[in-house]
C-alpha cells in the first residue's frame, strides 16, 4: 500500500436486507489485459475484459450479489463508493475492514441498495490499482412508485473522466513508497479512451477516443464520473448547458451550468438538450485544474458528441475552461451554490423534509487536518490530524469477531496534535446512531478529496 495515502477507518454495523426486494446478480473476473489508451501499449485492469468495468444498473432496495474472481497476480478489494453498506460491513472493500482477495480466490459481496438513488461508481482500493483501471458505473434507478423531480430523458449516458499515467500502477506505487511525487499525468481519459485529435502537435495521431451519438432536439442524462488518482477536472461539452439534477444520490434542484468542477471521486448527472444545429460535432471536454495551464496543455480529455445530422467533425479551439485566475473562489462558490431537492428522494416521497439539520443533536465534533508530507522513521508519508495511518495485518472487524486485542486503538484524537507525528493504526470511537460532524482542514498546498466510505453523509458547511 502506498505510504502517502492516509486512511480513516471506521467500523460498520448491519442491518438486515428485506427478503421480499428483489436481487440482481453479477459474475465478474478481475483480469489484466493490454490497451493503448494514449497510443502506448500498457497494462490495464479489466473486468470481464472490459476496460472500464461494466455499468451496474439496479433499482432502489435491490439486493445486491457481485461473485469477484480475482485473476490478477495480486490481492484485490472492490470498494462501492457511496453505497451504504447496511446489510454487512464485509461488503465495503477496503482494507481495515475487509481481507483482500488473495490471487486466484473469489469472494462474493452481497449488499442492499437500501432508500438510495443516483450515481455512483466501484474501484479497486488497494496498492494503486485504481491508477491501472478496474473501476466502473453504479446506476440506481428510482422505483416506480416514487417520482423523479425531472421528464424521463431520451437516454442515459456514462461518462468516465480521469487523469492517467502511461507507468504501470505497481511503478507509481513503488514511486510513492521511495518517497517520489508522481508527477504530472500523461493525460486524461474518457471512458478509458484517449483524446480526439485536437490539436497535431497535442495529440498523436491513431488514439482511439469515444464518441457520443445523440439525436436532435432530444434529452440525455450525462452521469459523468471522476475516477482518476488526484487531478480535479473542469468538464464542459460546447455550446451545450449542462443542467445539473443529481450527485452521488442526492437530487439537486435544477441548476445550469456551462462549466462545472468535478474533483476525484465526485459523480455528477446532468441533463443535456440537444438544441444546437449540428453544424459540426461538438466537443467533451475534461481539463485540469489549480495547475500551471501552460505546462499541463497535455492533460485534456476530449470526446465528441455527434449529432445524427451533423454537417462535419468538430475543429478549432477546445472551449474555455473558467477564467479564474484572479478568482480562486470560483470552485468553491460553485460547490456551494448546489443546493439539494428535498421534495422527493429514494424511499419515499419526501424523505428528508422532516429532517430539520439544525436540531441535530451533534454527539462529537472531530477535526480532521492534513499536512505536507514528511519523513517518518525513514519513509515519506502523509498524516490526519497528526497521525499516520497503518493498517494491520488482521482487519478491524475480523479482530472484533474474534476478540484479538491490541490490533487498534480507539484514540484517535478529536483535534489535531500539534506533537511528534506518528504511525499507529488509530481508530474513531463512536456509538450507534450518533451524529458526528467532522470538519476537514486542508494545510497542504494541493487539493485533497477523501472517500467517506458506508453511511450516510451531509455537506453542511
């Protein structure tokens, strides 16, 4: 596992699914196979030879059965970003919780897709792997009997965008575990597929890159996905507003944008309207953020959207990412003017309207800050509140089942410690149904996301 990542773990409690909902089962071999996604054979990560991973479409309450075979040459977890893991926490696949999956062994996660709605997607979690593929889309469709707060668009759309490394992810992860940065990527993906040709002297020629076809004067849900490694993407498709409606199981109220950030791990669904005159196809268009422009010229992902009647392919300049350089507010006012859609949601018609955050009665209150990495009996690694996190030779829970002491301790501090930094596998100590409110302090000069795993979370501030 690579030094720099830091780890909150946080145990899991289980609720049992209904028998009655229905289940959808999937089959799936986890296997290596060799794509040229920017023109240079490489080593990727597919599931049933498919790079990305298959989409898996399910519906509210379903019961969810994934056989994962392991055919690589190392252990594998499959984690399901934002899905509640209320039936079982041996289902969340991430180490601390979960064993790995050793070589040539299967194992079968079983989860529910309890009141929940939207878009998510899965990735493998361990040792870098992500960084080579093996992730793939999480649809969640709303059961009949309770509205969408929108007019059922024409077509449903995936989108992957993601920064990329020609490197193996057993080379980036040596890269990490040495204490070396890995560096600028070499380029940004869509659906696993490199960028149009653009520019002759951006984009070698040959690339495979995707193509979307859309029909005139028809509606599409744009369910758009960043599973890269570290680089916050602006996306925009020209001349087109995106009407953003939904992230990460939340509705949103309606709100257009022309440009919308979308950090790592972030999914977003937009409704877009082909209402353009199809002149030419049109550009996708995936760029870097809060980085020098000039340097990182290379780093775009850029697909096509091709009406049925265009006229010709797209040409000309990529459109503009925002003009924020004397703004660096931009992102953040953009995050904060999403405002969620409580008049409808999974389970019922109106599921948080009664919900009133205000009169919450907050159990504990932790800080979370993140450093510069720094050296650590010898090794680069990267700290939480003044810990750095090591995770143990046997799981949490699996310790708990077995009542083998001395694997972690409940200690983790509430607020940082401003003391020698130190390596210990330290762990939230809470209770069942409390309410925690964690604040998130970012002291590095780069931007961090971080993968709240298994319950329910709001962005309150």
């Amino acid at each position: 596992m690579a030094a720099l990542a830091p780890l909150l773990a946080v145990a899991f409690l289980a609720t049992a699914a209904h028998a009655a909902d229905p289940f959808a089962f999937f089959d799936w071999d986890v296997t290596y196979m060799t794509a040229s996604p920017l023109g240079v054979p490489q080593q990727v990560i597919a599931i049933n030879k498919q790079f990305p991973g298959p989409v898996m479409n399910v519906t509210t309450n379903y019961n969810v059965v994934v056989n994962v075979l392991n055919s690589l040459d190392e252990p594998l977890l499959i984690t399901w970003d934002g899905i509640q893991h209320r039936k079982n926490c041996w289902q969340d696949g991430v180490l601390g919780t979960t064993c790995p999956i050793p070589p040539g062994w299967n194992w079968t996660y079983n989860f529910q897709v309890k009141d929940q709605i939207g878009s998510f997607f899965y990735f493998p979690s361990l040792g870098m792997q992500r960084a080579a593929g093996g992730f793939g889309g999480i649809t969640v469709n709303n059961r009949a009997v309770i509205s969408v707060p929108f007019d059922t668009p024409d077509g449903d759309i995936t989108l992957f965008i993601g920064d990329w490394y020609k490197k193996n992810h057993t080379h980036l992860r040596k890269m990490l575990d040495d204490g070396k940065e890995l560096g600028m990527p070499d380029g940004v993906l869509m659906n696993g597929k490199g960028p149009y040709r653009y520019n002759d002297s951006l984009v070698p020629n040959g690339i495979e890159y995707e193509t979307i076809k859309v029909e005139p004067g028809k509606t599409y849900r744009f369910r758009v996905h960043n599973v890269g490694v570290s680089t916050s993407l602006n996306f925009r498709i020209q001349n087109h507003n995106l009407a953003l409606v939904e992230t990460e199981g939340s509705y949103t109220m309606k709100q257009n944008f022309t440009n919308l950030d979308i950090h790592v791990g972030q999914s977003y669904s937009f409704l877009v309207t082909m209402d353009q005159n199809a002149s030419s196809d049109y550009y996708i268009v995936a760029s870097a953020r809060f980085v020098n422009e000039s340097l990182w010229t290379r780093v775009t992902g850029v697909a096509i959207l091709q009406y049925s009647n265009s006229k010709g392919k797209a040409s000309g300049p990529l459109p503009d990412p925002p003009n924020d350089e004397y703004d660096k507010t931009f992102s953040m006012n953009q995050a904060r003017s999403i405002r969620m859609n409580v008049s409808t949601g999974a389970a019922r018609p109106n599921p948080q309207g009664s919900f009133h955050y205000g009169s919450i009665n907050v159990s504990q209150v932790y800080k979370l800050r993140n450093e510069p990495p720094v050296i650590i009996n010898g090794k680069k690694r990267t700290t939480l509140s003044g810990i750095s996190y090591s995770p143990p030779d046997t799981p949490l829970r699996l310790s708990d089942l077995y009542d083998k002491k001395g694997v972690y301790t409940l200690d983790f501090p509430t607020m940082p410690i401003d003391g020698p930094l130190v390596i210990r596998t330290s762990v939230i100590n809470s209770t069942y149904k409390d309410f925690l409110e964690i604040v998130f302090q970012n002291n590095d000069t780069i931007v961090q996301t971080y993968h709240i795993d298994g319950y329910a979370f709001w962005v309150v501030g």
